[in-house]
C-alpha cells in the first residue's frame, strides 16, 4: 500500500474555469524522494498546499499513512496532517534564535523534550554549534538547514519543500542539493520537492513527476525520463534534445517508422500520420558516412564540450531547427563545414 496517495485531485480556484490541477493520480512509497517538475504555473504549489492543507482540492481524495486526510465530506486541518512544510523563503522567525526557532512546532511535548529534540535535529542538520545565534547570523544555506531542522523536529510523515533552491546562488545550490537529499535519507523522511529546475529535480529524486498546465505528463525516476520521455514536452523540458518528424508506413504485418531515409527497427502497435523522434544532443556524432547530411551553421564553446548546430541538407522537413549536438572540443570544426 502507498505511504501517500493521490486520487483523482482536481482543484479550481474560484476565479478561473480552467483548472490549476486536473485529475491527478500520485502514490509515493514511505522514504521515497518525489519531485514535481514543470514551468512557472503548471499547478506544482497547488498540489503541495493541498497535500498539507491549506488549499481544498475540487474533487478527489488525500491519503497518508492509511488515514484518509481529505475526501468529499470530511478535511482534517493542517496541523493533524504530520506534515512538515519548508517554504521557499525558509519563513524563519528573525527574533528568535536558532534553537527556539527549531523548537516551535513542537508545542506538544515537555520542554524538555524539545530541547532534547531541537538538538538532536541541529545535529543531524550539522548546525549544533550555532543554536544561540539568530537566523540573520546566518548564509543561505545555513538558513535552509534551520528550516529543515524545524520540519523535521515534529517527527512528520512527509516533508513538502517548496522550490527550496531557488534563493541560492549557483555554486550553493549545488552543495545545498546534495546536503538536503543526504539530511532526508538519514532521516529517513518522505519528502516531496517542488521545482522548476530539472537539474534540482534530476540531482535529488528518486522519481521525477513533470506537470504542464495542471496536468501530470509522466512519472518516472530520472535517468528513465531522460531516456524515455513519453511525450515531446516532456524530451524539452528535461534536457536539450532534437525533435525529428518522421511518417509512418505499413505492410501487411507490421508498422514501420521512417525518419528522413533512415527506418526504425522498432514494430509499432498503433499507426499515426506523423511521429516526433527525440534524439539527444550527446547521442549525435559528426562524421562524413552519417544518416543525414547537414552544414554547420554555429559552434557555440562549452567549456567541456562545444554545441554544434547543424542545418540538415536534403530532408528540410525533418526538423525546423538545426540539430544540436555535443562533441568534443578537440574536433576542429568550422562554420559552414559540410
Ligand atoms: P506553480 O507552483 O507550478 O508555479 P501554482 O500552483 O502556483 O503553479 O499555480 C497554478 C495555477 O493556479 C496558476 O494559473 C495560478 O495563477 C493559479 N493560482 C494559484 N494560486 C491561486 C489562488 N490563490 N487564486 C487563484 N488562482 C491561483
Ligand atoms: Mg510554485
């Protein structure tokens, strides 16, 4: 049985007939790290807040650790849910120090215990040695250690960050998607990270959720999803990628896949007028006995490697854009080669 369920959660706010979330189906297993992926609106932040509470969906019902926490009739208030929340801007309390700011949530238990607690989670954050100081005190990613410390002091079922490295610079945010993944598995939490950034989501989950207009495109752990995207939103959204057209054909047998002159070896169930190939820049080689024939239109430098973008010759329909593809910065090559 899932730790976390989702079923069928659509939400519409009361100003808009579009909704911001439609029908979504989402199971997470206790331990798991999730993130939901997609561009600026897609319904991410909806999604969380009705997870801990705050937002009632239209329909569907909420589930976590078998109890159901929202259905038609009945809503249990954010603070029976267990959950920890994270916000995007840490919301710590300036005037209070780092300790107490960590002791909040756990209103509950004896005062010791909170301290015993406050302490225990300062340690696992690796911020024992700052409990006196104030969060102005502190850098960035100190601070988001604080607010991390105090989601997980309560004990909750889930964790739910909210876009927790977008205040960060980049050499930090980098450090920081390491730290936070490595402070949630030794806490042995289930954790539900929202971003925009596919590297964040592709750095610390264990399975990647892509959103587009309130709507859930595909569920996968990364590699898979950069692999195997299902659809061509999801092969752009998750890495730089060429999308090729190509037409479908069959024999009495079987359907054949034809992009350009090159055929795919793969037999289709379903024959489409048009299919999209998405071909990833790295799996791209410039040679002179290629499938297809191009110019070199740009070469942009990289660093490790250089981008080449390539205008195909003879098969124009193949592709409106240039081809993209990485090689290597010890190849010579020219703009305007052939
Ligand atoms: P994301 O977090 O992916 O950027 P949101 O979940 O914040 O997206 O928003 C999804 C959609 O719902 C957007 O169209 C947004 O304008 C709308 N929306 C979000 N919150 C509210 C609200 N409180 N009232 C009305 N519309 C909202
Ligand atoms: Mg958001």
């Amino acid at each position: 049985m899932s730790f976390i369920k989702l079923t069928n959660i659509t939400k519409y706010f009361s100003d808009s007939s579009i909704p911001a979330v439609q029908s979504i189906d989402l199971s997470i297993e206790k331990g798991e790290i999730l993130t939901l992926l997609g561009p600026s609106g897609c319904g991410k932040t909806t999604t969380l807040r009705m997870l801990a509470g705050f937002e009632h969906p239209s329909e569907g019902s909420i589930e976590i650790d078998g109890r159901e926490v929202f259905n038609e009739t009945n809503s249990l208030p954010p603070e029976k849910r267990g959950i920890g929340m994270v916000f995007q801007d840490y919301a710590l309390f300036p005037h209070m120090t780092i300790l107490k700011n960590v002791m909040f949530g756990l209103n509950k238990w004896t005062a010791r215990e909170r301290k015993a607690r406050a302490h225990e989670v300062l340690q696992l954050v690796g911020l024992e040695d700052y409990a006196t100081r104030y969060p102005a005190q502190l850098s960035g990613g100190q601070q988001q250690r604080v607010a991390l410390a105090r989601a997980l002091a309560p004990k909750p079922h889930v964790v739910l960050m909210d876009e927790p490295f977008s205040n960060l610079d980049a050499g930090l945010r980098e450090k920081m998607r390491y730290e936070v993944t490595a402070i949630l598995r030794k806490a042995n939490t289930t954790a539900i990270i929202v971003t925009h950034d596919q590297k964040d989501a592709f750095a610390v989950s264990d399975r990647v959720v892509v959103m587009k207009d309130g709507v859930i495109q595909q569920i996968a752990a990364p590699k898979e999803m950069y692999r195997c995207p299902k659809n061509c939103f999801v092969a752009q959204f998750v890495g730089k990628t060429n999308l090729l057209t190509g037409t479908m054909d069959d024999d009495l047998r079987h359907i054949h896949t034809h992009i350009g002159k090159v055929s795919l070896p793969q037999q289709w169930q379903e024959r489409l007028e048009t299919v999209k190939l998405s071909i990833r820049p790295e799996g791209c080689q410039l040679t002179d006995k290629g499938a297809y024939c191009g110019a070199v239109e740009r070469v942009t430098y990289g660093g490790e490697y250089q981008e080449l973008y390539i205008r195909l010759h003879n098969e124009p329909h193949l592709s409106e854009e240039p081809m993209l593809i990485y090689a290597s910065i010890d190849q010579d090559v020219e703009v305007g080669a052939i």
